[in-house]
C-alpha cells in the first residue's frame, strides 16, 4: 500500500471526505443512541459534538427512571394510549434483553371526596 501525502488536499477530496463524516449533535441519551446506532449501521467513524464537560449533563440528567402509567389525562386519549403502548414496549425491551427494571407501583391518594 503507497502512503501520499498532499500539503493542499483538493477541494472534492476534502468536500467527500467532510460529506462522509457522520456528526451528532448531543450526547445525551438520544444523541448516544443515535450515535451508536449510525456507527453500527455504517461500520464507520461518528463524532459526536458536546458542549457539556460529561454526557447526559441536560435534559437526560433530569430524567426521574420512571416508567409512567399515564393516570393524568382521560382515559382513551391519544397521550394515555401513547404512553400505555410505550410502557408496554419498554417492558418488553427490557426483559428480551435482561435489563433490569423493577415494577414498584403507585399510591393515589385523594384531596377531596369527588
């Protein structure tokens, strides 16, 4: 294999090589995500651009690991649909691949007699 090396590479050589270049923005718990599963898909390089000292310093940080049942809107709305569907799915993906989860439950106490 012949090794060159160019002082001034040319503009399409650096033009394909900037277009190949996978970049995600975000490294907390979708930006990981993303980011590994492009790297998985691709068998190439990705990077990924932070502007935290650590991962997971935003949003993903204020995450309370609560898989909700979704008791505050009506019953049959779109948004409890949603969420029952994804904590179903959650579950699901958690026991096919051994992640641990525990099943807690939730007390509901009432204010007022209605």
């Amino acid at each position: 294999m012949q090794s060159v090396t160019l002082s001034h590479p040319p503009f399409h050589f650096l033009l394909h090589n900037w277009l190949s270049l996978v970049q995600v923005v975000g490294a907390g718990v979708i930006g990981l995500a993303v980011a590994h599963s492009l790297a998985l898909r691709s068998g190439g390089s990705v990077i990924i651009l932070e502007r935290n000292r650590a991962v997971g310093m935003e949003t993903s940080s204020r995450n309370s690991e609560v898989i909700h049942a979704e008791i505050y809107h009506g019953p049959g709305s779109l948004k409890t649909q949603l969420c029952i569907r994804g904590k179903n799915l959650l579950y699901d993906y958690c026991a096919q691949r051994h992640v641990p989860y525990k099943r807690i439950g939730k007390w509901i106490a009432a204010q007022n007699d209605a």
